[in-house]
C-alpha cells in the first residue's frame, strides 16, 4: 500500500489484532500507516504498545484520515458504530466489514447513504496467517477496492471474490470448517488412544498427517480424489478404512453439517433483518 495511506480498524478484537499482525509481517504496511480504535480501551492499549501502531479514541477522527476503513466490530455492534459515524462517511472512503451476518444493504440504511462497501467471511484461522476469506463487493465498490481488499485478507491466508448471497454458504463451510477439522483430529486421536498410544503421541501424528495432507493437496494440484487412490491399495488397510467410513456415511454427515450451518446462518441474518 501506499506509503501515504494509512488504514483504520474499528474494533481490535482477535480478529482485528490478526489482521493487523498479518498486514504487518507481510510488510504491506508500516506500523505507522495504520490507526485502530476500540471501545475497551485497555485492549486498544495492549494492541497500541504491542505493535506500535497510533490509537485514536474517536471513531469519526479515524474515518476522517483512514482508507480503506476496516469494521471489525461484533454484528450487534454494527448498527450503534455505523450510526454514530454517519456524518463522517460517504462513499470517498473504502469501508470492509468482516462483522459476520451483517448484509451490506443493512450498513448502507444504518448510515442512511449509500456507501463503497465490501463484505469479507474470513475464518480464525487467520490467526495463524491461513485463513480461507470470501470477499463479496458492494455495489460502488470498484475493481480497485476488490483488488485493495483481496491483498489485505491475502496476507493472512487465501482470500476468494463471491457474490454475496452465497455469504450463508461461505459461513457454514470456510466460517464453521475448522471446528469440522478440529473433531476429526479429536476422533483420529481417540483411536490412536483406545490402540494404546499415549494422548501426545497420538494427536502429533494425526496433526502432522492433516498438515501433511493439506501441503500435498496445495502442492501438486491434483483432485482430492486422485491422492485418495493413490494411497488405497486393493485390499489393504486403508481400503479397509474407508469402507468403514463410507458405511457410516462420512460424507453424507459432513455434506448434511454445512448445509445445516448455512440453514443457520440464514436464519441469524433473517433475525437481523428483523
């Protein structure tokens, strides 16, 4: 970025902390190029002295002098946040919002104007700079700020351009994902537990063999599919193993989990329209 922008984060919660360290150790921005306000004010503290970044205690001040703008806030913070910076906004700014459930319609009638908004779904684990973000532009959103937005939520992962009715659907298979892979690590390790490895062992090999897993996929490009053939040979052990995975029906139980969590995240957005 621009060494004379500056960006502004409006909430520096675990998600805004991630951003800002992700942005940082990529380089694509200076301590100084970024300004951060949140209403706990010992946290916006912590976040201040920890990366060095400039505190503002006004979140209008920070909309002033920031773009991008990005919201980092709690959904049912959004409304109170918008509506008190109405008059400090207008669409010759980029606002982000990564509040989950929050449509963009609804930002636009909070202000009361329209604005050049752009939506994001990252999951947590940027955390660890691997998270798998959606980026859904709004409508004065241009192709430069989709750029501007893909670039920021790439330094903490791998981000993807969507339209945003399919945010549900984002929510229930890259928001909710990680908890799905977490329980197969869980479940993989209690085997390992009941054949009588030690809890330790049993769970870094599983992790090592997901991180593994994952690394081959990325690396050689090819389907899930053809990797699962390679390791299954006719009659042996992980043939057996999958038999008894699809007789319980694996992958109708994970299909059925993200339908149902996107169900969900539906049914919270109706709420909010409400």
């Amino acid at each position: 970025m621009k060494k004379k922008k500056k960006i502004g984060f409006i909430g520096t919660g675990h998600m805004g902390e991630a951003l800002i360290a992700g942005l940082l150790k990529a380089k694509f921005v200076t301590p100084d190029q970024i300004l951060a306000s949140d209403s706990d004010r010992e946290r916006l503290l912590f976040i201040q002295k920890k990366y060095g970044i400039t505190k503002v205690s006004d979140n209008n001040r920070l909309s002033f002098q920031c773009d991008p703008l990005l919201l980092c806030v709690k959904p049912q913070s959004m409304k109170e946040v918008i509506e008190e910076m109405a008059d400090s906004l207008d669409a010759s700014r980029l606002l982000i919002s990564i509040a989950a459930g929050v449509p963009l319609y609804a930002i636009d009638s909070y202000a009361r104007k329209q604005l050049r908004l752009i939506r994001v779904m990252p999951n947590i684990n940027v955390l660890v700079q691997e998270g798998a973000t959606a980026i859904a532009p709004g409508n004065l959103a241009t192709d430069k700020d989709i750029k501007l937005a893909k670039a920021i939520f790439d330094c903490v992962g791998r981000s993807i351009t969507i339209h945003e009715f399919l945010m549900d659907a984002v929510t229930g298979l890259s928001g909710s994902g990680p908890a799905y892979v977490f329980l197969i690590i869980e479940a993989l390790t209690e085997a390992g537990v009941h054949l009588g490895m030690t809890r330790l062992q049993a769970l870094t090999l599983v992790t090592q063999t997901v991180m593994g897993s994952v690394k081959l996929l990325s690396s050689s490009g090819e389907h899930p599919a053809l990797l699962r053939e390679k390791v299954t040979s006719p009659g042996g052990t992980t043939a057996a193993g999958l038999y008894k995975l699809e007789q319980g029906g694996l992958r109708k139980i994970l299909i059925d989990a993200v339908i149902a969590a996107t169900q969900k995240s539906k049914e919270l957005g109706d709420k909010m329209k409400q």
